[in-house]
C-alpha cells in the first residue's frame, strides 16, 4: 500500500479537528468520526465534569464493550448457522 492509496480527511470530534488518514472512504470516515462524537457527548451529559481525557477513555471503554458483545453474538450466529447447516 502507497501514500497515494490512502485517503485524508479532517473531521470534527469533540469540538476538535482530527485530520484522519486511511484506506476507507471519507464517506465511512466521516460516519465513524459521527459516531465517536455522539458517543462522547452522551457520556459527557451523563458525567459533566468531566476532562477531554476522562471522556476520551470512557468512550473507547464503551465502545469496546459494544464491540466485544457483538463478537460474541456474531460468534454464536456462526455457531447457530453452522449447526443448522450440518443438521
């Protein structure tokens, strides 16, 4: 992979600009970048006194979370379809 195949976009998070370089499209860069914002401000309206960082962490916190309860039903799903499949 070159520099020339990567893509580089600025984008908003937390009334800060990030400037995002990759492989994927702006458009799905910029839904990402949407996402990490409004997850941000919900726990940020949850707990106002907290710092960029606190928030920061919080976040990825959560959104790992989510990620690994996924993983684990998009596991059983395989699981599921597998053993419907061998039936």
């Amino acid at each position: 992979m070159t520099q020339d195949d990567k893509t580089r976009i600025t984008v908003d998070i937390h009334n800060k600009a990030y400037t995002i370089v990759g492989t994927e499209p702006a458009h799905h860069v910029r839904l990402v970048a949407s996402l990490v914002d409004q997850k941000i401000r919900e726990i940020q309206e949850m707990n106002p006194n907290l710092d960029t960082t606190k928030l920061a962490v919080l976040t990825a916190v959560n959104t790992m979370n989510d990620y690994m309860k996924l993983k684990e039903d998009y596991a059983k799903l395989l699981g599921s379809i597998k053993k419907k499949e061998d039936n």
